[in-house]
C-alpha cells in the first residue's frame, strides 16, 4: 500500500511510523500540559557546594544499634590483592555482622577489598561497641 501526499510517496509501514511518532509527540504535549515547575528553596541552594568551595565536613558515622552482641565472625578466606596501580592500593575491608532490624537477627556479610580513594589515606574498620546496655555498629571509613 502506498499513501501518496502531492508529490511525496510514503510506504505502509513507514506512513504507520510517522503516525505513531506523531501520537506519541501529541501524548508527551498533552502530559506535560498545565504542570506546574517545582518550587525551589533558596536555603537548599544556598547549602549546596559550589566548584572551588571548601569542602564539606564529614557527617559523624552512622551508627546501627542492636539489643544483642554480634556472634564470633567465622574465620575468612582472604584472597590475593587485586593489581592496581601500586601495592597499596586496595586495602581488606573484614566481614562484619549486620544487624537486621526486620528479621531480628545478624546477617554475615563477608570482606572484600576497598580502594584506597587517594595515597596516603588510611582504612579504619568498622565495629561494634557496647554503650549504655546496647550494641553499636559504626561502619567503616577513610581517614
């Protein structure tokens, strides 16, 4: 089947193209019609970072309370460093216990290696701590 407009010819399949791109550029119009921008906050603008800034302090590290200690971690198969560029360049971040407030239990979650996000920065790895009856996760960082 061809359709025919004056002097252009257009194929079946791709007049039925140029339909449907033409009703889903119609849909998008039509969606997008009468929404209204969303309203900004010049207190958010204002707290964010700009390029050249001082950077931003560290948040203080988030902390996971559990009512429990976290059982004995079993022992860990710690595998060959990866290659980077230098030899301390990925640095082993050990296993931990996760508290899981959902189920009311720890979940093992095994190490693995971390990259050091710049030289000379040092590991310092997480742990659990009891303070005032209960049991404290504070997660690993970089210092």
């Amino acid at each position: 089947m061809t359709i025919t407009f004056g002097p252009v010819s257009i194929g079946h399949r791709r007049s039925l193209g140029l339909m449907l791109g033409v009703a889903a550029i119609a849909c998008l119009g039509a969606c997008t019609t009468g929404q209204s921008t969303p309203p900004v906050s010049t207190a958010a603008a204002a707290s964010l970072p700009t390029p050249g800034s001082a950077p931003m302090p560290k948040k203080p590290g988030v902390t996971i309370v559990a009512p429990y200690a976290p059982p004995a971690p079993p022992p860990e198969y710690i595998p060959p460093k990866p290659r980077g560029p230098d030899d301390g360049y990925f640095v082993w971040n050990p296993g931990h216990y996760h508290w899981d407030s959902t189920s009311t239990g720890f979940t093992y979650l095994p190490g693995g290696f971390v990259e050091r996000p710049y030289q000379g920065s040092v590991w310092t790895n997480g742990n659990w701590t009891l303070s005032d009856g209960q049991w404290g996760w504070t997660p690993g960082a970089w210092n």
